[in-house]
C-alpha cells in the first residue's frame, strides 16, 4: 500500500478543508458575496456576453444578491452555512461572482477593507481575471496578505487559445501565464480554475491544461465539470443542437489521472461544479455531487493511485 499523505480528510488528494483546519485549527466556512461588478468580456472592453458558459449571475449561483449591502449577505450567508455547521465560528469572506478586481482601487477598498477587519474572517478569497489586476491591485492585495491570507482565484479553464476564443474568455493563454508569473513573485495564495467537458475539446486537451496547471504550480486548483445551463450563449446552441458531453465514469476517470499529474502539495479546492436546481441543461449526473466525489474516491481507492502519482 502506497503511503497516504492526506490522511486529515480521509482522501487520496489535498483537500482545501484539510489545509483550511491546518491552518486556522478548525473548520472553516467560506461565505460567498456578491459585489455586482462586471467583467471586461461582459462590458465591451475585451467584448460582450461574457464567458459561454456563465449565466447572468457571473458564476456567484450561491453568492449573496447584489441588491443587499456586503455585510448583509455576509451575515445571511454565515447564518445559512451555521445551521449545516454547528458551532463553526471562524469564516473566509468569499467575493465569488465576476470579476472582484474590476473596479478602481479605492471600490476595492471599500469591498475588502471591512472584512480585514472582522477578527471572525480569517481570510479573503477574491475571485478575478489576470486582466483585471494592475500594479497597483496588486501591490494592495499583496498588503492586505500581510494581515490576512489572500486566495486569488483565477479562470483559465483551458490552456488551449482555440478554446478561450469559443468560450469568449477575452483573453490568451500567454496574458494568463504572464499574469501568473507576475503573481508568483508574491505571496498571494493563487487559485486556477480548469473546465473539464467543454464541447470543442479533447480529453488529451484537457490533460494537456493539467500538465500546464502543474507546472506553473499554483496554490490550488479547482476543477469543474461543464455545466451547460439555460441563459448562456452555450445553452442556446445546446438547445438549437445538442453536444456530446462527458458521462459520469468518463469524468470520473479523468478527474483521477489530473490529480496524479498535479503536485500533491497542490490544494484541491473543488473536483466538479454544480449549478443551480432548475439551471442546468445537461449533464443532469453532475448535479449529483455527492455521487461523483464518491466515485473519485472508491476509484482511486481501488486503484491505489494518490494525488501526484505521475508528477
């Protein structure tokens, strides 16, 4: 039997939950805001729509509504999560929804600021395009890392430029690498995010993301399955046409050859997505995610392979 390093979790892979209690000693709730910003793809600045795959709420499904103030969907937020996590007192202020850096500095001071603030926030994750930081953002998340743990999460979804231009993504896989390595000579805890399943590619694409991913060595990496859902531009043509998607066993064992090529000191944030009841066009087996995170782990159990196998 191979030695199992993630032992906290009772997973072959680094779970972010196993690192959070590392860190902070205990559970920790990540609460998902909502700041009703824009995206430079949504507003005319690199085009418009957005991402193919992202509806009207810009990915923030289970943020707060960006009609209530910041610290009330907080508040509304941590209390929802309470009643699923008796006595978990500790949080992360997550702004989830678009692009978190895409506004002028002194907006993102009012956003961030009052929860560095909270003793009860042990960190922030900030979601947001390598097109959306400057300088100047930076140089300030970087101050706020000193008070707090920053997580920087940003969408690549796949490293392969014919894809980006399908999905209207805005912008290269080459600006995104640039970015990356900009990031890396700081202490931010950068987050990529991949999109497994999408119509116009490959499995060997998206293991060729992976091997990318790895080596630019992220913080942690979040990996989705596609979500095909109403009110996008994908789902019109799903609709109009369908597509072949990937079947739950299919995921499932590609899932489990990109942990093996990915660091196991790689935090594992997420191993699928799922949309909102009643938003989903297809596949309808990914809104069961208990069921693939379960399969992941009796495959991989059976298999005796663990994250970072074949790194």
């Amino acid at each position: 039997m191979k030695p199992r390093p993630f032992s906290l979790d009772n997973k072959r892979y680094t779970t972010f939950n196993a690192d959070l209690r590392r860190r902070f000693g205990e559970k920790v709730l990540r609460i998902p805001l909502n700041t009703g910003l824009s995206c430079p793809n949504r507003d005319g600045t690199c085009g418009t729509g957005g991402c193919s795959f992202c509806n009207a709420q810009g990915s923030g499904e289970f943020a707060g509504s960006p009609l209530d103030d910041l610290m009330t969907q907080y508040h509304q937020g941590k209390a929802m999560m309470q009643r699923k996590w008796l006595g978990a007192t500790k949080t992360i202020a997550y702004f989830q929804a678009y692009t978190n850096t895409y506004a002028p500095l002194e907006t993102l001071k009012g956003f961030f600021e009052p929860f560095v603030a909270m003793d009860e926030v042990v960190a922030l994750a900030i979601a947001t395009r390598v097109d959306a930081l400057d300088e100047a953002i930076i140089t300030y998340l970087e101050s706020l890392n000193q008070r707090k743990p920053i997580f920087l999460e940003l969408g690549l979804q796949s490293i392969h430029d014919t894809t980006a231009t399908h999905m209207n993504r805005g912008h290269t896989t080459a600006q995104f690498i640039t970015m990356m390595e900009r990031l890396q000579k700081e202490n931010l805890l950068t987050v990529i995010h991949v999109l497994n399943g999408y119509p116009t590619e490959t499995k060997a694409m998206m293991i060729e993301t992976i091997q990318a991913v790895a080596k630019l060595h992220p913080y942690g990496v979040k990996i989705h399955m596609l979500n095909v859902l109403k009110n996008t531009k994908l789902g019109r043509d799903y609709q109009r046409q369908p597509f072949e998607l990937l079947d739950q066993n299919e995921y499932e064992n590609l899932v489990i050859h990109q942990l093996q090529l990915l660091p196991a000191d790689i935090v594992i944030l997420r191993l699928t997505g799922d949309g909102e009841e009643g938003e989903v066009l297809a596949p309808q087996w990914a809104s069961n995610k208990t069921s693939v995170l379960n399969g992941i782990d009796k495959k991989m159990a059976r298999w005796n392979v663990v994250q970072g196998d074949l790194a």
